[in-house]
C-alpha cells in the first residue's frame, strides 16, 4: 500500500497545483469571436482582473475597481477556490506525515488515520474546485444562449479546463488515500489474536514449569517395587 499511496500524494499534489494555476489565470472567459466585429482584438477576464490584447501581442492587465459592487457569482467562485488551495495544502501536509513510506506520525493505526484524513481533504479541495468552475461556466453559457441577452459574450476559458483537471485529480488523490489505509486497521487486529490464542494454548501447559514439561513417553515408569506394595498395604491393613 505504500506505492498506492505515494501515487495518491503525487496526484493530489498535481492537482493542487493545476487548482493553484486556475486561481491566478485571468483567461477563465474570453470574448467570443463569432459575436465579434474586431476579431483582432479580445478580451479575458478572470477572478482578479480583467486583461484586453490585440494581434501584435500587446496585453494589458487591470485588477477590478471594486470588491463590494462585484457580481455574487466571482465573490463565490473566488471563495471556493480559496478554501480548495487550503484544503489542498492541509492535505499535502498530512499525508506527507501519514504515508507509510515517512518515519514521522507514529504507529500505523495513527499513520493511517492521519491519511484518511489528508484523503479527506484532497476530496474537498476537488469539489470546491469543481463547483467554483462550474458556476463560472454555467454563467457563461446562459450569457452565450440567451437571445435578450445583447452585451459582450463570452466563451470559457482555458482556465477552467485547468480547474476542472486539477478538480479531478484532487478527488482521485483522495479516494486512493483513503483506500490505501484499509489493510492498515486488518493488519492491526492480528496480533490480539494471536495472543489470545498463545493465552489459551498456554493454560493447558501452565502446571508444568517453562522448559520442563515432559511428554508421556519421557516420563519415568512407575515402581512396582515390593517396598511400595507392602506401604500401599500398610495404609489398607485396617479394611
């Protein structure tokens, strides 16, 4: 189980990072083409700010004015992609300290409920991310199909393809921590059994002292010499 879970910590820690990557990308929408008459020109707008470049390669960034007046929907997602970072950094940290392969955390029953844990919150961390992209996408496609709808559209972003995968693989990472630690509990049950079975393969031996037991065939024959005839008689004589 310990290459499954060095395997889970790799695919949450990937997934972490492609989480970390869709948080600070600004192109989680850009302007449609078709609905564009410059196509020369685009528009990519993400969490934090809003960016517009041309052809010759030209890409200017500004950060949104305001956070009070900021659509319900950004606030969310921003929420929720914050708390999968730290959910994914929780969970690093522990299963660094649960996995087997680690000299810290203790004995394994500790080990491995410290890796369920560190599964736990990978798990997390991937719906999170997954609901915040999620959310941004399905704005963006209501804003695409509704025909009232006649402002700038938008299509997804390359960003959220990225939080999608990262969503994933965080889920993954988790489930497989925490499939890694059932033959932990098992292999830990043995042992009771195996005393108490000494226990009781022990109290058909306990009249005999250690290393003196002797079996029946190394046992001396009993004496039937006339001096324990004629004492058995002695004790009877009265009958």
């Amino acid at each position: 189980m310990s290459g499954l879970q060095i395997l889970a910590f790799v695919t949450g820690l990937a997934g972490l990072g492609a989480t970390i990557g869709a948080t600070v990308s600004n192109e989680w929408r850009s302007t449609s083409r078709a609905s564009s008459v410059i196509t020369a020109t685009w528009v990519l707008q993400g969490l934090w700010n809003n960016c517009a470049g041309n052809a010759i390669g030209a890409l200017h960034c500004r950060p949104h004015h305001t956070i009070l007046k900021l659509e319900g929907y950004i606030q969310a997602c921003r929420g929720l992609m914050i708390a999968a970072i730290c959910l994914g950094f929780f969970g690093s940290i522990s299963a660094l300290v649960g996995m087997k392969c680690t000299k810290i955390g203790g004995n394994d029953k500790n080990k491995a409920g410290i890796a369920c844990f560190a599964g736990v919150n990978f798990i997390l961390s991937g719906l999170c991310s997954l609901s915040a992209c999620s959310l941004y996408a399905h704005r963006i496609t209501t804003e695409f199909f509704d025909p009232m709808y006649i402002a700038q559209k938008y299509e997804l972003g390359a960003a959220l393809f990225v939080g999608w995968s990262g969503s994933v693989l965080c889920i993954l990472g988790g489930s497989m921590l925490c499939f890694s630690i059932s033959g932990s509990f098992t292999k830990s049950q043995s042992p009771v059994d195996y005393m108490y079975n000494g226990a009781v393969s022990h109290s058909h031996i306990s009249s005999y002292p250690r290393g003196r037991a002797k079996s029946a065939s190394q046992r001396p024959p009993p004496d039937y010499s006339s001096s324990s005839r004629t004492q058995h008689f002695d004790k009877n004589a009265y009958v």
